[in-house]
C-alpha cells in the first residue's frame, strides 16, 4: 500500500476504501489521491462520503495539502491517514477512525505485469480485497459504530483517469469477491476503441478467469452508462453476465482533474445493486452454475467526461 511514486511529473495515485455496515446496510467510501501534475508542486487531496439506505448521501472533501513522504503511512494528508491497518481523518462533516483487518491475498485486477512495469496508462489492484473494519465514522451528527464491516482498499497508480470507466468490487461472501474495472483510455487511437473490461473473480480460493487478466478481456464486453452498466462474455469454458444498477437518489457525482488538468466526473454509490450470473456449457447448452445477487451493498462507479 506504500507510495510507488518516485518524483516524476504527470501522475496520479490513488488509495481507497468502501465498505458496508451488516447491521444498517449504510455504504461508506474514503477516496486518497496524491496528483503530480504535468506542472507544479504534488498535492494531496480526497473525500469521503456515507450513504444511508434511502437518504441522500453525505458527502465532503479534504485538502489540497502538499505531498509529503511518510516513513510510518501508506497516505498522510494533513488530518487523513492511512496505514498500518489504520484509517483516520476527516473530510468536511465526515470523519472517522477504523482498524483494517485480514482482507485475503492481493487480486489483480490488471495482471501482475502491468502493476510492476506500468507500461499500460494506469492499473489498479487490491491489496485486501476480503477486508474487515472496526470503529467509527461520524457524519451530520450521526455516528455509525462498525463491527466487522466488509469492504476492500484498492490502489491505482498511473497517468490520470481514463476517458470513461466502470468500477465494481462486490462481495460475495465467505470471503468470495468479484472485481471489475472497465475502461476506455485517453491515449490517442486508444480512445476510439471499445471499453476493455477487466473482470476477477475470487470464488471458494479460485481466481476465475484464469491466466492473464488482459487475454481475458479481449473476450468479454461491456456497456457503460448510467444508471446500469453491463459486462458480458467468455472466461475460459464458462460464460458470464454482469449487471449493475446505481441507485440515483443513493449515488454521488464527483468532479476530478488529472494531472493535466483535464476535467472528469464520476458517479459513485455505496448501494449498488448487482446481479452476476456465472454459466458454464453443458452438452449444447448453458446451464447457472452460480449466481449472485446484491441488493445495496454492491460498491460502484461510473467515470464519464
């Protein structure tokens, strides 16, 4: 979860973390980026937001701060910190304090490759994709008291943010996951090309598809829009379909710079409805070999320009 940035200009790094409260289904998202523009001083700035089944979402934001090396946390921006299994800070009427506990082994979204050599124009992973969170957040004189809040804390390193994307980390239970990342990049050539989704599955210690993340999106397919996103297609012998829905009374809307000051926006909600269905061929057909349905407790987001 330590800083891969090393100086250069144009880059932008982010840290974050969602989770869902068991006991009141209320999503919480903490969003840490440290922007190196193409010009100028590195600054460190985010947000955070709380999203109560059937209210508006809370929202606030923290920072800029300039960036500053810490030897003791992966994130340190005036009040916000993030690091050794702990989360503190505040972002206007938001703030809270959590421990971070197990998760499971890192799931790369992007393979492993593209992590290590960040060759593609940006890549994510998550360290602890299977998380559990303790203590509290307060927000408009509420305090949401947390005792095993399943969630996950990803990272994505690169040159900015793409062109458009999707984005689901949803959580399947005992400990299965799935992770999607679907984009269109800003390169030039690259941005006319269909969105390239980036799908991982962990399922009873199994990662589906098998082999290189990338091979493996170039047979799947995805529709991005709002309020429902899909992703569609082939992962080795078995056939898959995803549908996520944004809630627009329960979703926040978020405008971002990337380090060359291009603007963009994303729409994100804590209580997303998610439905997948994983069917592998039988004889001349397909038959459900599992499927899952999440009812506001799906973590996602739609980036548009």
């Amino acid at each position: 979860m330590r800083s891969r940035w090393r100086g250069q200009a144009g880059r932008l790094e982010v840290w974050y973390t969602t989770l869902t409260d068991p006991a009141t289904g209320t999503g919480v998202w903490i969003h840490h980026e440290l922007v190196a523009p193409d010009e100028g001083e590195a600054r460190a700035h985010g947000w955070a937001a709380v999203f109560p089944p059937g209210e508006t979402p809370v929202f606030g934001r923290f920072g800029p701060f300039g960036w500053s090396h810490s030897e003791d946390a992966d994130f340190a921006a005036g009040p916000v910190v993030q690091g050794g299994g702990r989360l503190t800070g505040a972002a206007g009427a938001i703030s809270w304090d959590l421990r971070e506990s197990g998760g499971g082994p890192p799931l790369f979204t992007f393979p492993r490759w593209a992590w290590r050599s960040e060759v593609l124009p940006a890549a994510q992973i998550v360290p602890k994709p299977a998380a559990a969170y303790d203590g509290a957040v307060r927000f408009g004189g509420r305090t949401l008291e947390l005792d095993g809040a399943r969630g996950a804390s990803a990272r994505i390193y690169g040159h900015g943010n793409a062109r458009r994307w999707a984005w689901l980390h949803a959580d399947l239970g005992g400990g299965d996951v799935c992770e999607i990342v679907a984009a269109v990049s800003t390169r030039p050539g690259m941005d006319r090309l269909p969105p390239l989704p980036f799908v991982r599955l962990r399922v009873d210690g199994v990662e589906l598809p098998g082999g290189d993340p990338l091979l493996a999106a170039l047979r799947l397919r995805a529709g991005i829009g709002l309020p429902v996103w899909t992703v569609h297609g082939r992962i080795g012998d078995r056939r898959i379909h995803v549908r996520v829905t944004l809630p627009q009374d329960e979703t926040v809307s978020v405008d971002y710079a990337d380090p060359d000051g291009a603007p963009a926006v994303c729409h994100n909600s804590e209580r997303a409805d998610v439905r997948i269905v994983l069917a592998r061929l039988a004889g001349r057909g397909w038959e459900t070999e599992r499927e899952w349905r999440l009812d506001g407790t799906g973590h996602a987001e739609v980036g548009l320009r």
